[in-house]
C-alpha cells in the first residue's frame, strides 16, 4: 500500500491543482468567435496538416508575425557577427601592440588604429584553416537564409490564416491563451475541412500532429531504449543529452532522408513487416555509422563554433553575475522524461517552473558543514582583499594603473561571489520529505523507493541527474561535438534492431491523423501498468507498459488540460477512479 499511496500522490496533486492553477482553462459558456469564411477559401484539404498546425501554434507562443520575422533575420546577423568577430580577432589586431610588448612603446599610450592591421594586411593573415572555416561557415550562411526567406513565407501564409480564418487580429493574439486559438481552430475544421479525412478534429487530434515524432522520443526515453544513460568511472551515474546529440537523434529517427518515415505523419511500409526487421535493422544501423562519421569529420569546426558563441553568449554574463554557474536547470534528459504524452510546450514549461522553487531548495539543503566552513573563510579572505582595493581605487584612482590591480579585483570578486553560492540562507529549513513531496506534486516522476529516503545522497545524486548545474550544461555543449560521434557509432548503432522492433509494434494508424505512437493514444488498457490501472484491467505485459504511470498520468494532465475532450471508456472510468480515490 506504501507504492501504490506514492503513486497516487501525484495523480491526487492534478484535483488540487484543477481549481487553483492559472495555466488551466476554466471551462465557461464563454461567447467565443463566430468564423465566417468564404467557401472557395484556400484553407480547405491542407496537404501537411502536422507542419501547418504547429506553425499556428509556434505563432502564439513566439508573440506574432512581427516578432518571429525580427528574431530570425536578427539570428542571422548575429550569426554573421560571431564569425567576423572572431576572424578579425584572429588576423587583423596587432597583440604585440596592443599589450605593449614592443620596446619602443613603453610611454606610448596605444591607441586602437595603431592596433589593428590594414585590410590588406588583414587578408594576408588568412591561412588554410581561416579559409576553410569562412567557407562552411558561408554556406551554412547561406542554407539559414534560404530557410529564413521560406519561413518568413509561411509565417505571412499563417498571419493570413490567423486574420482571416480565425478572425485574431495581430492586437489581440498577445492576450489570448492556446486554448482559446485551439477552440477556435476546431471551429474552422467543422466549416473548411483542413483535414478531409475527418468532419471534425478533436483536441487530441492537434495534439498528435504536433507532437507526433515528440511523443516518440518520450516513449524511448521512458522505455530506456535511446543510450542517454551512461555509467562514467568517478561520477556515477550520467545522462548526456546535449542539443547536438538531440538534433541528430531526431535526424536519423524522424525527419532526414533516410529515416524510418515516409513523410511527417506514416511510417514506411516497411518497418511494419516483422520478417524484414533484421535486414532494416542492418541498414539503420549503416546510417547511424555514417552519420557518426560525419559529425566526427565536422566536429572541428563544430567545437570552434561552440566555444565562439558560448563565450560571445555567456563570458560577460559570467563577470556580471559569477553565481549563475551555480545555478541549476532542468536537464535536457529531465525535459523527456518528466514529460507527459501529448504535453504541449508552454504546459510543460509552466509545471517545471511552478516546481523549480521546491527543486532548487532541496538541492541546496545537501550542502556539506565542512564545505560550508571552507566557502565562508576563503569568501572573508577574498573579500577582505577585494574591500581595501575597492577603496583604494576609490581614494586614488591611479591605483587601477598598477600592474595586475584591475585583474585582482575581478578574480576577487569572482571567489566572493561563487563563495556565497556554496553558503546556504541561515533561514532555511532541513525538511528533504516535505520538499520531496512539494517537486512530486510538479514534477509528478520520482521513483518510489524515493519516499522516505529523500535525506541521502543516494537520492540526491540521482535527482540531480534531471536538475543539473548550468555549468554542466555548458560543458555538456561545449563538449557535445567530440561526444556525440561516439554515442552514435558505439551506443545508438547497437540499439537499431530494438528501434526497428519499437517502431513496428508502437506504431498505429489513426483517421485523420495518421502514424502515431500508441503510447500516446494514453489507452490504460493496452499500455497501463498494473499497480497504476487500478479498478480498471489492463492487457499490457512488461514490453507494453509504460513505465513510472506515464500512461495513466499523462491522461490525467490532457483530460484537465482539455476538459472537453472526452476519454474512451477504458481512460473514463480509470479518471473516474482517481477522482473517487
């Protein structure tokens, strides 16, 4: 009965949280927008239904047309200025001068012309690598310009649909909530016939299509079938997920050439027949090699790129603000697992982040006394240093001309600030249960052997694997380029078979839909787990499962998400059940 009370503590938080929770939707007779659109409208039978709605919903999330236009043309001049940036450092500033090491110069102030080489001079400095990197860098340019310029097409295509269709005008989108476009999308489909294989679209149907390939991966994480999980000697316990190793993933599983799907919403005939699964397998297994090859190949020029935009992105935000690299994040693996089938963004966003409070003070409690003694002295030490040259910088202000002065005084303040990192508030309260149970009711995945152990490090050392120091995910980016290679061509290439099979025994085919991962049809039935799915039987064996209640939660949070979706009966009577418990 302990298990099946934690488990049922976090489907309880879903009823506490229905009436007091501003991210839902209260369900009113609201007098919501009557459409009027003309009959020969273009919006009927729109051929990619999947890239068509997630575009509409991108254009909520991202603020309107305006704003994704100026956010990508200004992405890529940013990405122009990263690389004339750093080639001007490269070849066109005269070191020498500019630190003053020439002999002749020692009662010369040095000016910035001085310090930087002709045009002419400049180009002389470029040898091979300078050129090579200026020549990728110029066609990646180039394919991002050609993606804007269709981009900005089809944000123009769905500012149209917006206006026209739904009738929200571009002053009227910044206050009004997914929920509302999504009421009022399905209204449109009764009268247009976006989807022809359907008269109507319920809210499961739009949340298939845009969250067709990331229900998938939720599904592999959940089922430990992608190899993000690794046992590194001296650490433990490891999950590497970085956004190199992520884009690839998808790349060979969802969307690139060679992929398993015919297009964005089947998946080729193939991957059905159980008798071809071997030589499918085989062949996967040749493009993820290949694929390992080549990010090996380019992981040079990928590495420079990660160390350039990281320092341009994050070295002064750094001297600004030491302690954020003592600060944690939700992990990149976190952001899969803890995710439910058919949870959009912004819904999952807002539940880490009504959970990130708790998360942050349970981490902060494990601060060891010694560690804490340590911090406190070397700070005093450090800021004793840092005081007296503060004020006398203050008193005379030629004390910044002495050699080394101005460079004590930024690495003092440094030590200080990363010190008081370590330093607990003297308010807070030792209370790891209580704490424990607060993440639960947010995050709604823990293990169970969890409760009552949350005081040990056991279970510490494994929360933090989902709630990670931003400095490991700088490193984890930074280092992303020379790791992924290796996942891919030792770990992935050996998990084709497994991938193959998955695909073939959790694919079905829905009306209006298509290819979907069963998974996310939340059936308890077909893929409850037996100490979940109480009162309600379910057919599912250990392969078919999902695991930590992932089925029975994630219906859960879409039937309060959506109030007016209404379940099958197996999913009605099981959210019945819960509310009876």
């Amino acid at each position: 009965m302990a298990e099946y009370e934690t488990q049922y503590q976090s489907l309880a938080s879903y009823d506490e949280e229905e009436e007091t929770d501003d991210n839902e939707i209260p369900v009113h007779d609201t007098n919501f927008m009557i459409h009027v659109v003309p009959e020969s409208s273009r919006w009927n039978h729109i051929e990619n239904l999947d890239d068509f709605f997630a575009r509409i919903y991108n254009f909520h999330q991202r603020g309107g047309y305006v704003c994704m236009v100026v956010e990508d043309i200004l992405q890529l001049i940013q990405f122009v200025f990263v690389v004339w940036f750093s080639t001007f450092l490269a070849s066109c500033v005269r070191y020498d001068i500019l630190f003053a090491n020439q002999p002749n110069m020692t009662n010369h102030k040095v000016t910035i012309p001085e310090a930087i080489r002709p045009f002419d001079q400049c180009l002389g400095q470029f040898d091979f690598g300078i050129v090579l990197s200026l020549l990728v860098a110029l066609v990646f340019w180039i394919f991002r310009l050609i993606k804007v310029i269709y981009n900005i097409i089809k944000y123009t295509e769905i500012r149209s649909f917006y206006i026209h269709a739904l009738n929200i005008s571009a002053a009227e989108l910044p206050n009004m909530t997914w929920h509302e476009v999504q009421r009022c999308l399905l209204e449109v489909q009764k009268e247009q016939q976006m989807c022809i294989h359907k008269q109507e679209l319920t809210e499961l149907d739009l949340y298939h299509r845009i969250l067709r390939f990331k229900n998938y991966m939720i599904a592999m994480v959940n089922k430990s079938l992608l190899p993000v999980k690794f046992k590194v000697p001296l650490v433990g316990d490891y999950a590497f997920l970085s956004t190199g190793l992520k884009y690839n993933l998808e790349l060979i599983l969802f969307w690139g050439p060679w992929s398993p799907f015919e297009n964005n919403w089947k998946l080729k005939e193939d991957f059905r027949q159980a008798h071809r699964r071997k030589d499918l397998a085989e062949m996967l297994s040749k493009r993820i090699l290949w694929i390992g090859i080549a990010n090996l190949v380019l992981s040079p020029l990928i590495f420079l790129w990660q160390i350039l935009y990281s320092f341009f992105r994050y070295a002064e935000l750094i001297k600004r603000q030491p302690g954020i690299l003592g600060a944690r994040r939700w992990s990149n693996y976190s952001r899969l697992y803890l995710r439910h089938f058919n949870e959009l963004d912004h819904e999952y966003n807002a539940r880490l982040n009504r959970g990130y409070p708790a998360a942050n003070m349970y981490m902060n409690i494990f601060t060891s006394r010694i560690t804490i003694i340590m911090a406190k002295n070397v700070a005093f030490f450090a800021g004793s240093i840092l005081a007296v040259l503060v004020v006398l910088s203050v008193y005379d202000e030629d004390v910044l001309s002495v050699e080394h002065v101005l460079t004590t005084i930024s690495l003092a303040g440094l030590v200080v600030t990363a010190c008081r990192v370590l330093i607990p508030d003297e308010h807070m309260v030792y209370c790891p249960e209580v704490l424990m149970r607060n993440i639960l009711s947010h995050i709604h995945y823990i293990p169970d052997y969890w409760k009552g152990n949350a005081h040990t490090y056991k279970v510490r050392d494994e929360f933090a694997i989902l709630f990670q120091y931003k400095l490991s995910y700088l490193l984890e980016e930074l280092l992303s380029p020379l790791v992924t290679p290796f996942i891919l061509c030792l770990c992935l290439r050996h998990k084709a078979l497994e991938i193959v099979d998955f695909f073939r025994n959790f694919t079905v085919t829905v009306v209006g839909v298509g290819d979907v991962c069963s998974f996310a049809q939340m059936d308890v039935r077909k893929h409850g787990h037996p100490e979940w799915a109480h009162k309600v039987d379910t057919e599912a064996n250990q392969y078919n499962q999902a695991e930590d209640g992932k089925t029975e939660l994630s219906l859960m949070h879409f039937h309060l998400t959506n109030p007016e979706w209404k379940p099958p009966n197996t999913g009605g009577t099981f959210i019945q059940t819960v509310r009876e418990e």
